[in-house]
C-alpha cells in the first residue's frame, strides 16, 4: 500500500506574516501521519516556516534549486542551503520553471542528482501542454521528460523521488484532468518507470496529481489506483482548503 502523499506549492504569493499564518494553520489540523503532508514556501520564508513546522506531522519543501552545491550562481539556491534552511523536499521541473523560464532537460536532470545526492527528496514535475495533448503527444512527452530528466539516477536516488503528474493546460484554470485521463497518465508514468527503474520501484514510486486540485475534486482523483496524492497550488494557500483535500485523502 502507498501512503498519499499531499503537498502544497505556494509559488510567489504569501507574505512572511501570511505564510507564517498559513504553516500554523496547516500544523494545526494535521494531527497524525496517516497522510504524508509538506508545503513549499517562498524562499525567503523557509526557515521562517521550517520553524513553526518543526516537531509538527508537516514537512518543508524549495520549489526550486541548483545543481551546483555552492558557487558564482546569481540568484540561485544551493540543495544543502534548503536541507539547512530545514526542508527534506525540493520541486524539480515545475511547468512553470520549464516552460515559463525555459529550463531544458539537461539542467534538471543534473538538479534532481545533485538533490538526491544531498539528502533531499526530489518531487519530479511532468506534464504535457494543451497542444501536446490534442496533439495526442502526451505519452510521448512523459516518456521524454522522464528519461530525459531521470536519466543516469542511482538506486539510492531513484527511492527519494516523487513524481507529480501536472498537465499544464490543467495548472491554475480551473480545469482539472478527468479522472480517466489523470489515471491513464499516471499508470503510463508508472509503465515508464517500471522500464527505467524496475518493477519494484515503479509499485514503491509515488505519483501525484496536480493541476487545479479542490477539496471537491480531491476525493475522485486520489481513489483512483495509480493517484498516490496530490500538488496543490492555489487550494494550498488557505489552510482550510488545503486541509480539506489532506482529509480528502485519508
Ligand atoms: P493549481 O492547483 O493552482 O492549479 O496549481 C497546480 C500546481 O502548479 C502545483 O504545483
């Protein structure tokens, strides 16, 4: 059995106050580990956060970093920086880093090594555009960005990773995947890594969705056999609705 695994990406919005609101919010009605919960601040408030979560059931995320470990990288954070800012996760590949910044295959996949190998645990974002999928180039895509990005991984780094399923047209619209569709993606995803990693990594791997996930449509996408949780983004910036797609879990 997999445990769900539900995290929150709360992009560029928050401010120190809010954000240090929302982390005790959140801690607040996470009461056991019975789901796998973590949220993903801003930078400048993850030691910030990784304070009021600290002994709580929530874990830190980056949403983003180098892979160079320290080094004349303007701008850039460094995976030991996170690990001691306090987070145990980093976001690696998010659309809208890929797509919004142009970041190629190459770079990520020498992000998620250098993260693996310093102790995070990597959540790996895949997804195709709107075009892509008319196009009926969506398998062709996963299949690309996951060798592509996992190419090369060592077995240790293969066990820290998540893989989040974010369709792009689906990111912020409003318009979630159908659960057919989520659960033919996200069984596709499996099929490419059982090829890549082995079948008993791909049975261990979890894969969520993301992509306009509500507290009323969590339940639906989360029962399906292949969704081990979920990457929220606008639902996680209220405690409440990010709570409610945690309970939609249990
Ligand atoms: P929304 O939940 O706002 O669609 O964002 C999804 C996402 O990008 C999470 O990383």
């Amino acid at each position: 059995m997999r445990k769900k695994f539900i995290a929150g990406n709360w992009k560029m919005y928050t401010t120190a106050a809010t954000a240090k609101a929302l982390a005790e919010g959140v801690a607040k009605g996470v009461a056991d580990n019975a789901v796998t919960v973590a949220v993903c601040p801003p930078f400048p408030w993850l030691a910030l956060v990784a304070d009021v979560l600290r002994g709580s059931a929530v874990a830190v995320g980056g949403q983003n970093c180098h892979y160079a470990n320290e080094g004349a990288y303007t701008g850039d954070v460094s995976p030991q920086m996170l690990l001691d800012a306090g987070c145990k996760y980093v976001l690696v590949g998010h659309s809208e880093r890929r797509h919004g910044i142009n970041e190629p295959d190459l770079f990520l996949n020498r992000k998620v090594k250098a993260a693996t190998s310093a102790g995070l645990n990597v959540i790996f974002c895949v997804g195709e555009l709107l075009a892509e999928r008319e196009a009926k180039q969506t398998e062709d895509v996963l299949d690309y960005q996951l060798s592509a990005g996992l190419a090369g991984l060592s077995k240790d780094a293969v066990a820290k990773l998540t893989i989040a399923y974010e369709p792009v047209w689906a990111i912020g619209t409003g318009k979630v995947a159908k659960p057919e569709e989520a659960q033919e993606a996200h069984a596709f995803i499996r099929k490419c890594f059982a090829a890549q990693f082995g079948e008993a990594a791909a049975n261990a791997l979890l894969i969520q969705y993301g992509g306009s996930v509500k507290p009323d449509n969590a339940r639906e996408l989360l029962k399906l056999p292949d969704v081990d949780g979920a990457l929220v983004g606008g639902a996680a910036l209220k405690a409440e609705s990010f709570l409610g797609i945690v309970h939609a879990a249990v």
